[in-house]
C-alpha cells in the first residue's frame, strides 16, 4: 500500500520539506464513455471519517481521443491512458486542468490495454502482445521493440 502524500498538509520547516505537487490530491478514473475523470482525495486524507466523499472535478475527453480508456498510469505529471486510440499522453500539471499531449496509435499499438513505465521505457500491451516505447522525451513516446504474444 502507497502512503497518502496530501499536498494541502502544513509543512514544518525544521523538517526541510520540499512542496509537494497538487496531482498527489486527485484520483484519477478511467471511463469507457467519459474518458478521464479527476476526484479530489484530499478529504480522506485529513483524518476525519465524517468528510470522505469523492466529488468530481473534471471529465475530460476531447474529441473521443479517449474513448474506451482502460488503464492509467502517472508518469511525473504526464498521466499515460491506455483506450481505444492507443497510449494517449495527458498533461495533469495543472490537475483539473488536464491536456492532451500526444497520441501513440496505429499501426504500432492498436487497442491499448495497459501500461507500466520504468525508468526511460514504457510498456504497453495490447492486442497484439506487448510493445516498448522510448520515453526518453516523455512527451514523445517513440516505439523501439514489440514482443509477440
């Protein structure tokens, strides 16, 4: 289990912290029809039981780029979506504010399934095994190897 990391917490400064990006306060859904959708978290971080509930703060989904979203994965601030179009690459620097950045499609991934990132790779599966992007520039995934199911 991950520790929360609430962004809105006071922070002392005998302790030297470093700020801590707003992102950690969302959850970030995936919907088949609606694309992305951001909720805040930052209440059921607080202690309180009595104020845990999740409201929506944006639905995001221009043009159709996401339908059929299946798996998202946080990347730094870039959120990697897995859907129908392939690896959608999302800006969420600014949370509820979320931009599409690129589109990684056809003819290399065709119906993404999931992604996981490590260090400079990312790997994607999809219908047709599992595909290695270089994400030296993490906005400009670029395909390197497949590996066939």
């Amino acid at each position: 289990c991950t520790p929360l990391v609430d962004p809105s917490r006071k922070k002392m400064d005998a302790n030297k912290e470093g700020p801590i990006h707003p992102l950690f306060g969302y959850t970030y859904v995936c919907d088949k029809y609606e694309g992305l959708i951001v909720t805040n978290t930052v209440s059921t971080m607080d202690g309180n039981p009595v104020n845990n509930f999740l409201r929506r703060e944006a639905t995001f989904n221009p043009d159709g780029v996401l339908c059929g979203a299946r798996h998202a994965h946080v990347h730094g601030t870039l959120l990697y979506v897995s859907c129908d179009a392939g690896l959608v690459v999302v800006d969420i620097n600014t949370p509820c504010q979320p931009r599409v950045v690129t589109v990684v499609g056809e003819p290399f991934l065709k119906h993404a399934r999931m992604c996981s990132t490590q260090l400079r790779y990312c790997y994607v599966c999809d219908e047709e095994g599992v595909k290695v992007l270089d994400i030296s520039d993490p906005t400009n995934p670029r395909p390197v190897s497949m590996i066939r199911m």
